[in-house]
C-alpha cells in the first residue's frame, strides 16, 4: 500500500489537537501511503492557519469555508474576500455547507441557506470545488446544488441514503468516505450503492475515526480503502487507483 498514493479530501489539520504532534502526525501519513492532504478549515481563524500550515507542510493543501453551524454572514463574506485573495493558493472551498442538526430554527436556516448559495456562486466564479457538509441535510444540499448549477463538487461524510445521493451522482458530483464506515451501517451501505467512479476518500480528522472518541488521522485512510474494497468485493489496488483518478478529476492534476 505505501507505494500507492492516498489523497484525504478533508481533514482538519488545523484542529488544535494536533499541535503537540502534527509533524508525526503527517510523518505517519506519508508512512502508509497519503501524498497530500486537503486542509479543511471552519472559520476565518482556521483559513488563514491552513494557509500558514501549509508552507510548513507541503503534504498539507489549503482550503476555506464557514462551518454551516456558524450563522454569521459578515465573516462568511471575510472568508469569500480571503479566497478571491487568495485564489491560486486554495485548492478548494470547505467546509461549507447545510446542518439540519445543530440549527433548527427556521431563522437560521434561512441564512444558513443563503450563505452555502454564496460559496456555491463563489465555486463558479472561482471554478474551484466545493467540500460540503450536509449533516442531516443531505437532500436539501443536493437539492441546492443542483439549483444553482455547481459543477465541481464533494459531498464529505454523507449521512442520508443513497436514494438522496443518486441525483448527485447523475450531475457528476462526488462522495468522500471516512474511517467511521467501518462502524456505519449508512455509510456501508451508501458505498454498496454508489459507484466506485463517484466515491473519494477522506478521515476527517481529528473525528469519525474507525474507533468512537479516539483521536482519528490521515494514517487511517487506509482503513477506508480496505473498506471500500470488502464491500465492493474488488481488490484494493482498484480502489485506490479509482479513487486517485475521481479525486483528480474533481481537484486537478496537481495530485
């Protein structure tokens, strides 16, 4: 496996559960395999940390967003000034997106939906891709997605059933599995549905670890590629080559 290139679309490098250790960290990701690493962030704080990250850590490649939990239309606007700053040093725009279950309210909803529509224009403007969270969410996400015409995106952890996820599939976009799919019925089950073609790797680090409550890392995406092929019944070279030429086409050469 280690001479096979693993990409993990999200993780959050930034998190500061990491800053006792990121350098073994990343050395033990680079031990099993994973090449490069999209550096997700949640606020304007964490945008400018992935920047800064990721010339210490070439394997690290930086994106932005505002996490869906967090309404705040001003510093989502910071974050869209930062990516047009910074346009060809982000690979990707991230987390953005709906949660369903941390806000209720319909208030907060409303402008959770329209800030997400703000990076969903911003993504064509900027043509880079979207890395969404849609925690109970996922119908209503694709929904807007498919309204508003993006083109160039990753459904991170998708938490809904593969029926929701088929109109996504059918406009090109992409669905990345973490660790936790060892111990998820759903995401077991999302991947038997959705073809190889569609699906990404990623771990979500420091969370959905293949074991609940411990610190998870990108050295588990290998426990995903193993998943992956048990439950497509294919062999693990396969999958990794698959989901290095999905993650290609959705990010670019550049890994």
């Amino acid at each position: 496996m280690t001479e096979l290139k693993l990409i993990d679309t999200h993780a959050h490098m930034c998190d500061p559960v990491f800053d006792g250790d990121r350098k073994a960290v990343l050395q033990r990701a680079v031990s099993t395999g994973v090449s490069a690493i999209i550096a997700v962030g949640e606020t304007l704080a964490d945008a400018a940390r992935n920047l800064a990250l990721s010339e210490e850590h070439p394997l690290l490649r930086p994106a932005a967003g505002l996490y869906p939990a967090q309404i705040d239309p001003g510093q989502g606007e910071a974050i869209i000034d930062l990516i047009r700053k910074e346009r060809r040093r982000f690979y990707a725009i991230g987390e953005v997106g709906l949660d369903h279950w941390v806000i209720k309210a319909e208030s907060d909803l409303a402008v959770q939906k329209e800030i997400f529509s703000r990076f969903i224009d911003l993504s064509l403007e900027l043509d880079l891709p979207l890395n969404v969270h849609s925690r109970s969410a996922g119908r209503h996400a694709v929904s807007l997605l498919l309204e508003k015409g993006a083109r160039k995106v990753q459904l991170h952890a998708f938490d809904a059933k593969a029926s929701a996820a088929l109109p996504a599939v059918e406009a090109g976009y992409f669905f990345s599995i973490p660790p936790s799919v060892v111990r998820s019925v759903q995401k077991q089950k999302l991947v038997k549905h959705l073809p190889l073609s569609c699906l990404l790797i990623e771990t979500d680090s420091p969370v959905l670890g293949p074991e609940p409550g411990l610190r998870n890392e990108p050295a588990h995406l290998k426990t995903v590629v193993s998943a992956i092929a048990a439950l497509k019944q294919v062999p693990e070279a396969q999958v990794v080559e698959q989901v290095l030429e999905n993650t290609r086409r959705l990010y670019g050469d550049d890994f």
